[in-house]
C-alpha cells in the first residue's frame, strides 16, 4: 500500500490531516516513547488529526480521543473486511475455473452430446405439432393462431451458471433432473384468446404431459412481464427407444414480445439515472399493451361477428 492509498482511507474515515514519518525522525525519542518501544517491528509512523472547538480540551471531555479509537478501530475493520471481500473473490474465481473446466470436459462426452441431440429432437418434435395447428386452425378459421416460432439450445455457459447458482454438480444426469429449459420455444401470438386456445390444443394431446403451468397473463410479475409459460414433457422417438422429454414453450401476443424484449434490453444498461422512474414508465407501458391486446382482440371479435355466414 502506498502512503497515498494510507492517506486517501484517513481522510475517507474523517482526518484532516495525516502525515507519515520515517523512524529517523524519532531518533531523539525517550525510552519508552519510540515507536519500536511500542512496536517492534514498527517501520514508519502515520499520523492524523481531526479538528474539535476548543472547549473540547478545556472541559476535559474524552470526545476527541474517542472518535480517534473509533477511527482507528473502523480501519481494523474496513481492512479485514476488504480481506475477506478478496478471499472470497479468489475462491469464487478459482470456483468458476474448476466449473468451467468440468464444462469442457463434459462438452467432449457421449452422453452430454447425445443428451443435447434429444433436447433438439424435442424442439423439432414441438415446432412440428405447432406447424400442425396452425395448418389445421388456418383451414378452419381462415387465420393463423400465432405469427412465429423461436427455438433455442440452452449454451453450455448458461447451463453450468444456473446449476452453479443452485449449487447443483454439473453432470448430465443433473442436467436431465433439474432443468426444465434446456430446450425452448417461444410462440409469437396475434392476441390473447389465441395463446390459451393453442395452449389447450397442446396440453391436451394424449401423449404430451403437462409438468408445470405459470400464467404471467393473468398475474403479471410485478415490473409488467407478461407470457404463459408451459413445461411440457414431449415425446421423442429415437432409433431404439422413445422417451419423454422436458421443454419450456412460451407464449406471448405481438405487443408482450415487444414489450418483454425492450425491457430485457434496458435493464442491462449500466449508470442509468432516475432508475426507479424508468421501472414505473415500462410498468406502465405494459399495462397499455394489455390494453391493446385487449382492444384489439374487440376488434377481430367485431370484423367476425360482422362477416355474413358462407
């Protein structure tokens, strides 16, 4: 540490001044007030001072020398505490390395990759039973359910992170047990009614199981999020053998999309003043895309209702 840094934490803890002095200045010092007399291994002096009224010292009060005792007590603190701070840092960095190298390792394996070939088979095997509905509902209706489709592989990066936060291993098998997003679809749909009616189309097909339902549609999180989300348990059919498969599928209209990709966007930027005011202007802002959703939803509903039957 450099008496810059020394200085920079007295004033940080309230000095007014502060001076260091090497041992030659104290050559002439009575025995027993040399600093070595004090501390051995002593090889340099700081001092510093705080300004107190006067009548501090002609009262005989012990103020003065208790805030220098606290100050001094305060540093002991500050630096076993920024010790700690960096101890725990070290054993984080060193953490991520050990986790980071077993990720490599297991991206080479067998099973990690024949693991992710049947997380693939299961988006294919989704998009096509979507592709299905959609087909089926066009004919029938004259008009799509959804707009789009888009599928993703969860990295390996993003994989080992959320085992780690959880402090879950990072093997296949624990991949397979605990994660439910490693494969996923999100369905872009023209309104709301279209996301439960494809919804209710999915889960109700005899051979997909229904694992777990949130409905941020009906029960928005708190900063305005909105989107159904399923985990669905999708059949796959291999070679040799079939077996079930966890993917996340997530609804959303044209306007939640938008809206849920801008706020995902934003909230990354760093040094952001007003923050608070930005989290209520995108509350706010979703809860007008609700209300268009809903608007628009009217508005289909009145252009079908007007069509004169065939």
């Amino acid at each position: 540490m450099t008496s810059r840094e020394v200085k920079q934490i007295a004033y940080s803890l309230g000095a007014e001044l502060c001076g260091i002095a090497g041992l030659d200045r104290f050559s002439g010092a009575p025995e027993g007030y040399h600093p070595r007399d004090v501390w051995p291994g002593c090889q340099s002096v700081i001092s510093f001072a705080c300004r107190f009224p006067a009548a501090t010292a002609a009262c005989g009060s012990a103020a003065a020398y208790t805030r220098v005792r606290n100050s001094i007590t305060l540093f002991g603190y500050k630096k076993h505490l920024e010790q700690t701070v960096e101890e725990q840092a070290e054993t984080l960095k060193e953490q991520k390395r050990i986790i980071q190298m077993q990720a490599e390792q297991l991206k080479t394996t067998e099973a990690f990759n024949r693991l992710m070939v049947e997380y693939r088979a299961a988006i294919m095997e989704m998009e096509t039973r979507l592709q299905v509905l959609n087909a089926d509902f066009s004919h029938a209706y004259n008009r799509n359910p959804f707009e789009s489709i888009k599928s993703r592989l969860k990295s390996l990066t993003s994989i080992y992170e959320k085992l780690g936060r959880r402090g879950i291993p990072l093997t296949v098998e624990s991949i397979r047990e605990n994660l439910t997003d490693v494969a996923g679809l999100r369905v872009i749909c023209s309104f709301p009614d279209d996301i439960y009616r494809l919804a209710e189309l999915i889960t109700t097909q005899d051979d997909i199981l229904l694992l777990r339902k949130k409905d941020y549609i009906q029960n928005p999180k708190p900063n305005g999020y909105r989107s159904l989300h399923l985990i669905l348990a999708v059949p796959i059919y291999l070679s040799n053998e079939k077996k079930h498969m966890k993917v996340e599928v997530q609804f959303r209209t044209i306007a939640m999309d938008f809206w849920a990709s801008l706020e995902h966007k934003l909230k990354y930027k760093r040094d952001v003043d007003n923050a608070d005011s930005i989290v209520r202007q995108l509350k706010t802002c979703a809860d007008s895309i609700e209300l268009l959703d809903l608007q628009m939803q009217a508005i289909r509903d009145q252009i079908d209702h007007s069509r004169s039957p065939v």
